[in-house]
C-alpha cells in the first residue's frame, strides 16, 4: 500500500479522536453537520463516540490508552509544536533544565507526519555521522516517527553523552540508509567573515542563539576598518536562536522602525521589537541570503529588512518557524503544550504558516539551489521508496569500477548573487530571477 494510502487509513482513524475539535460530517449518528468552530457541538459528538466505543467495542475498551490517544490526536491536529504530555513527561519536561541528556547537533521539526531535518551544525555529530538538511528520518530506532509527536521524537534523540542513537534516512536521490549518530556536545562555529571582490565583506553566522549578536559586531566593526562599505549577511542553514538575539542583530543595520512582533490568538499583537538609533553600527548597502534550512530567528532578521526596506533577500524561501509554547498542566498530571504566540515580520505577518505558500520568508530576489529538498516532496519521497521495496530491481553485473574522478567545486550561485545586486550589476536579471 502507497504511503497516501496508508495516510488515508491512518487520517480516518485519527479523525474520532480529531473531531471534537475540527468537527464534520463523519457518523451516521451525526443527524446534520456541526459548526466546525462550535465547541459544544464538537464536545457532543465526542461524548457520542467515546460512549459507542463503550458500549459497542468488541472487547471491554482500556478507556485511559483512549483517552490518551484522543487527545494525542486533538493536539497533534494544530502545529507541529504542540503535543499532549503524560505525567512523567510534565515531570521530565519540568526538569530538563538540570538533565545531563544531550543531543546530536541537528534541528527537526515534521513535515507530513515525518521527522525532517531543517539544519545540521557545522562540525556536529549530526554532520559527521552524514546527516543533511532536507534527510527524512523515517524511524529512530525501532519507533516510525510518522507514529509519535515531534516532542517525543526529540527526546528519543536526547541521550546520554556518548550513546549512539540510529536514525533511517531517505533522502532524494539515493537508497534508505541508517545512521549510527553519537550523542555528544558540540560547539557551534563563531562567525566567520571574508571579504570579496570590490570590498564586499561576506559575514556567515552559524546560529543566533545568545552571545551571537556581540560576535556579530564584532565582525562588521573589523569589515569596516578595512574600508568595507558593502556586507552579505549569510543566515543559510541558521535555524537556532531567539527573537531578542534576532531583533539585536537587525538592529546593526536597522536605524529606525519596527523590527518584529509577537502575535497572539487572532494576530493579536503581544509584543512589537522596535529599532534602537544607538546600536545601529552600518549604514552601507546589505543583502541577506536565506534558504530552506534559515527557520526562526534567521526570518526575524530576514524579514526586518524586507519590511524595512533596507536590503535585498536573496536565495529561497525559508522553512517558516518561530513559536512559543506554553505547559497546561491537566488533572492527573498530564500536560498540555501549547502554542501559544509566533513570531511575526514587522507587518505581523507569522513565519509559520498553514501550507509552504504561506510559510516562511519569500527572497525578494530568487535563487534556487538545485540541490535543495522543498518539505512538499516529503510524500513523494516515501511513496518512491516503498515502490522500490515493493518493485526491486534485478541486479545487474558489476559494473568495471572507475577510477573516482576529482570532486569539482560547485558555484555559489546564491552568494554569487547577493554580490551583484550589492554591485548593481543585475537589476534585470533580478526581476527574471523571482521577484
């Protein structure tokens, strides 16, 4: 069976446990089909079906695995990010301040049902077992992660220092593979900056977690000494990071005006990131690049100089990620995370979005890496590889083996890109590239 078949199976028998909250025309028992946003109504046909499970399931139900299952299925129907906890998980949760557990230098987030890999850490133990961005991980260990939450995914892969955690890879292109990745701690790179043909400086961050920003600087202060009056901000793959750290480097560059907001239930605003005039530092011409692996705090910044009008964005739409959760605690002990708020462009225009249309930030100037995985294909990816189990192919004779060729450098298109719109070389060009 297709992997749309099996989505199917596996989304019908979801929706009883989906329905008290997005509702529909399910049961013959449903005499007319409810206000999808009617709460009572939902909680109705709910109890509806929990007493038919009761009374009618062939064998005396476990009304707790139910009940859990249920509300898995309620939560796991909004975003990614949120999920429903068990009581030892709140407890976990509550004290992975303090846990010795750590992870494998890798950002996830799901797409479909899979566990993706939005960004690897340079120089990680995700990077040096072969992990990539774009990899769909199809099982940890023995546990299918179309099966379990992105939360509970996560914390499989947390483990003691050391300890090897094995992952199934699909990625386009090439066979199903397992990775055997050490859990260990890893360092991300400190920002690195060049400088290019006619003194354009190149600044690459790595992450914007807290500290970043002043190594930021830090960096723009020694490209100017050298008489740069042009930057490339390089926040490919950066996926790490917070909205402050964000807001402070769009500030650098970004005098006046508003830089982010945090937007609640309904759009409303909760929170608006204005420009300090004090710690702006650069004043020449920027770009910034982005691509699928930028995700959060690289959007903040991405999309302050977009709405500001302060420099072109160059590359590909990004992931679209950048929320804050909060922990219900439930009766029995159980937990609920929710999301709660996201973050937003200075127009209040969320990063996360409901399809990739909608997600993410759009480069105002479109360069598309070949290589790249768009999280559409995920479906595709799965349905290719179950027809290749489903259909080998016979093997052939070995091939006589040729001497490996030397690796050829491949261009840096995108970078390439970002200098000649610093350079006003190519305004045609960037209107026939996606504005």
């Amino acid at each position: 069976m297709s992997f749309r078949g099996k989505l199917s199976i596996l989304m019908v028998s979801a929706a009883i446990a989906m329905y008290a909250v997005v509702g529909g025309m399910l049961s013959p028992w449903t005499r007319a089909q409810q206000p999808i946003n009617d709460a009572g109504a939902q909680i109705r046909i709910f109890e509806s079906v929990l007493q038919h499970i009761e009374n009618d399931y062939v064998d005396a139900p476990n009304l707790e695995k139910v009940r859990f299952g249920a509300l898995r299925g309620l939560v796991g129907g909004l975003d990614p990010y949120s999920s429903y906890l068990t009581a030892q998980q709140v407890a976990d949760f509550n004290a992975s301040k303090n846990t010795k557990k750590v992870g494998i230098g890798a950002e996830f987030s799901q797409v479909q049902l899979y566990l993706y890999v939005v960004s690897v850490i340079k120089d990680s133990d995700a990077e040096k077992a072969g992990l990539k961005a774009g990899d769909v991980i199809e099982y940890i260990e023995n546990k299918a992660t179309r099966d379990i939450s992105l939360y509970d995914a996560r914390q499989m892969i947390l483990g003691d220092s050391g300890t090897v955690v094995n992952l199934r890879v699909l990625r386009a292109g090439a066979k199903p593979r397992t990775l055997k990745v050490t859990r260990g701690a890893y360092k991300v790179p400190a920002p690195e900056s060049r400088i290019e043909a006619n003194k354009t400086g190149v600044i690459k961050v790595f992450t914007l977690e807290s500290g970043e920003a002043a190594q930021i600087k830090t960096q723009v202060q020694n490209l100017a000494k050298q008489g740069v009056q042009k930057i490339v901000l390089d926040l490919r793959g950066v996926a790490t990071g917070g909205i402050d750290e964000a807001v402070t480097v769009a500030n650098l560059f970004i005098n006046d005006g508003e830089l982010a907001k945090i937007v609640g239930r309904d759009n409303k605003v909760v929170k608006t990131f204005a420009a300090d005039p004090s710690k702006a530092i650069f004043d020449g011409k920027v770009a910034v690049l982005i691509d699928l692996g930028s995700a959060g705090a690289a959007e903040v910044v991405a999309s302050a100089f977009l709405d500001r009008k302060r420099g072109e964005v160059v590359g590909e739409r990004s992931f679209g990620s950048g929320t804050e959760q909060q922990l219900f605690t439930l009766r029995g002990g159980d937990g609920l995370l929710l999301t709660t708020a996201k973050w937003a462009s200075p127009s209040g225009v969320p990063f996360l979005g409901d399809d990739r249309a909608t997600m993410g930030v759009k480069p105002s100037v479109e360069v598309k890496r070949p290589d790249t995985p768009e999280p559409i294909e995920v479906e595709d990816l799965i349905d290719q590889q179950e027809e290749q189990n489903q259909n080998p192919q016979p093997s052939a004779s070995p091939a006589p083996v040729k001497p490996e060729e030397p690796k050829r450098l491949i261009e840096d298109l995108q970078l390439k890109k970002a200098i000649e719109v610093l350079q006003d070389k190519s305004q045609a060009a960037k209107a026939a590239g996606g504005e």
